[in-house]
C-alpha cells in the first residue's frame, strides 16, 4: 500500500479500529482509566499498568492476543477489545479470553481463594446480542437461586449503536466513532487521537504502524499459498503484494 492511501486510511481511522485504538490507549492512563469508570460505573479507578496488543501463548492450543490488557489499584485485571464485525466477538470468545486471563492470575503453590477479579470487556460497533440495550452485564449465577455464584469473573458487552442519549457511556461510544479529535466529548481519548491523525509526528509512527501491519498480513497470506503449494512464486507474489525474491524467501524458512 503507497504512503497516498495510508494517509487516506488513517483519515477513516476510529477508535474502533482496534489497531488505532491500541496506540491511542498505549500509555494513556487517563484514557483507559475513564473507559473504564465509565463501563464499569466505578468512578475514581487508578489504572497501575497497561499492556496493548499483549500474546497470551499457549504452546498445544490457540493463542490469543488481546487488545488492552489493564491492571487496577485494587489488583483486578481487564482485558478490553474493540471489534467492528460482530463475529470477532463471539460469546465463546469472552469466555475464552477469560480464561486466558485467568491462568496467569495465580503463582505456583498461591491458594486458589486470592485470585482477583477479572473482566472482559467487548466494545462492539453493532448490537452483538440483540437486546437493544446500551450494556450487557454477564455474570456467573446459581439458577436454584438466582444468587450471584461469585467467582470474581465478569464479562461485559458495550452496545456502539447506543450513543445519542446523552449518557456517559452513550458520549463515550460517540467519541469512539468521531473521525476527528474537535468533535470529541472526552479530552482524554480526544488528545489521542489529536496526535496520531493532526500532528505530523503522530501520523508519521501511524503510516509506520499501518505499513508494518500490511506487510505482516501479507506475509501470513504468502506464507498460507505456500503450504498449499498450488501456486507459483509468482502468482503468490501478485495475491500477497510482496515481491517475488520475499516470496522466495518464506519457501526458504527466511524472514521476508
């Protein structure tokens, strides 16, 4: 992709492409402390440690990399995703991630009874859920009872298309769909997203980060034709947009 239409991409950019929204909340403690006051009706939040785009491995099973991984003062850790298509948050996926999270709360021998609470939080353009309803809140229950079961794990879904009725949460969703920093209700995202789209500097680390996204997707696409083993050198180079001595390369074990 030429520098002309990565400009133009970073102009459509939102804070609900995730990739953007990462570097805009990347250090940003005032940010993803009001995301979270907000969400989670909790005013006050000391957010101590942010990770974007951090790898959960599991070395037999899938992996999972997680958009914002946040840690509070009382200890609880949150794990945030933004996602456009409704499929990329599957329910299974929050129970997933959940458990993900989980098995990195708890040193070896540490009782059972300290791990924190934890939660996952979907920030999703559409209604995933189809309730009409601005936030779903999902907890573990008893059904005999209907008392709550307990265990500390949340999983939290922000409807996007609720964003008109002046609300916190409905002026937070507004700004995470502004495609400029002037019509932002919160200067905490708004600073953010002032730097990566209005300054030079900030738009040049975007072009950087677009660029090497691109070619990391390309290369994952090369190296898929090549396992297949269909196609020449060639046509992988034209599908992938690399260039055949890269395509080359991967056949070889070597980094494009």
């Amino acid at each position: 992709m030429d520098r002309q239409k990565i400009e133009k991409a970073i102009d459509r950019m939102t804070l609900m492409d995730d990739d953007f929204m990462c570097q805009v909340f990347d250090e940003n403690y005032p940010g993803v402390e009001l995301v979270l006051s907000i969400i989670l009706k909790q005013p006050g939040i000391k957010v101590t440690d942010i990770r974007v785009q951090h790898e959960y491995r599991n070395l037999k099973k899938r992996s999972v990399r997680l958009d914002i991984t946040a840690k509070d003062s009382a200890g609880r850790i949150m794990d945030i995703e933004v996602q456009r298509d409704n499929d990329g948050a599957d329910v299974r996926r929050a129970r997933y991630n959940s458990s993900m999270l989980d098995t990195r709360l708890l040193e070896k021998s540490q009782p059972f009874s300290e791990i924190v609470d934890s939660y996952v939080i979907f920030i999703t353009e559409h209604d995933v859920l189809k309730r009409d309803l601005p936030i779903y809140r999902i907890s573990r229950m008893i059904e005999e009872t209907g008392e709550p079961f307990g265990d500390g794990t949340h999983i939290i879904y922000v409807n996007g298309e609720h964003d008109k009725d002046g609300t916190p949460l409905a002026r937070l969703m507004h700004d995470f769909k502004c495609l400029r920093s002037a019509d932002m209700n919160y200067p905490q995202l708004a600073d953010g997203v002032r730097y990566y789209k209005e300054t030079e500097g900030g738009r040049e680390k975007m072009c950087k980060i677009v660029e090497e996204l691109n070619k990391q997707t390309a290369i994952e696409i090369a190296r898929k034709l090549i396992t297949n083993g269909k196609l020449s050198f060639e046509e992988i180079a034209l599908c992938s947009g690399l260039s055949v001595e890269e395509v080359k390369k991967l056949a070889e074990g070597e980094s494009a």
